[in-house]
C-alpha cells in the first residue's frame, strides 16, 4: 500500500460533458473549501493566481472514447471517494495536491483507456490524479 504523509478523505461528484472542441470530458467536482485551506497554508510572498476553472479533478479530458461505450454518462452524479495530499506540490509555473483514487483509475480503464493520462496527471507527471491549487506564469 502507498504511504501518503499528510493525507486526508473527501469526495466529490462525477460530472460528464461533451463540447465539440474538447471532446469528452470527465471531472470529478471538489469541494472548494479544499483549495481555499491550501491557497491559505501557502507563503503569502508566492504570487498565486487562481485556477481557471472550479476546483475539481480531471479524469478525462479531449481522449477518445468510443461513442457507444455504455458506461459513458452511467455515473453522472456519482459521489466519490478519494485521499489526496494536503502538502502542496510546485513546479516553475502549477501548484497543486495529488489524489489517489483507484476506481476513478478503473473507470478510465473500463472506458478503454489507461489509468491515467497527461491531463489527468500533475505537472510532475507521476501516476496519479491531482487538484489545481493555482499557478503562478505572468
């Protein structure tokens, strides 16, 4: 089992959606409070802008998947659970947490895809989900 040193549970929503320049994309829906406690236990010298988009973690994202696979949207609304890391981690330009989450790796496997992919994975590129804290280009 993976030791994870300052880990915490939560959950969040599966929300499915398709835009025609995206394509399929699968998040799950964090609660807020999560990275607002994060952006709080930062340096406040560090220049951090906030994330684009509602904080959520990615699972899918512009991969194809095959349209009449039948577990596509069969979550929608799902509750999930997950452990991520509440020690930040930082690159040139991202700071965000990561997450573990081994049915959300099953789903993208069920959906004929691998565990992850390099929407799915932080900056750092290890195999594993994350959350967006903030970034820090100009």
């Amino acid at each position: 089992m993976q030791v994870i040193p300052n880990h915490r549970h939560a959950k969040g929503l599966l929300r499915h959606s398709h835009t025609h320049d995206v394509g399929h994309k699968l998040i799950v829906e964090v609660d807020t409070g999560i990275v607002q406690l994060a952006r709080g236990l930062l340096p406040k010298s560090i220049p951090l802008k906030p994330q684009r988009y509602a904080p959520h973690i990615t699972v899918l994202r512009g991969e194809y998947v095959l349209p009449s696979n039948v577990l596509w949207g069969v979550y929608e609304g799902l509750e999930v659970d997950f452990i991520y890391d509440a020690d930040a981690c930082w690159d040139d330009d991202y700071y965000w947490m990561r997450v573990y989450c081994p049915w959300l790796q099953w789903l993208r496997t069920e959906l004929g895809l691998p565990e992850t992919s390099e929407q799915s994975r932080p900056p750092s590129g290890e195999h594993v989900f994350h959350i967006t804290i903030g970034n820090t280009k100009p």
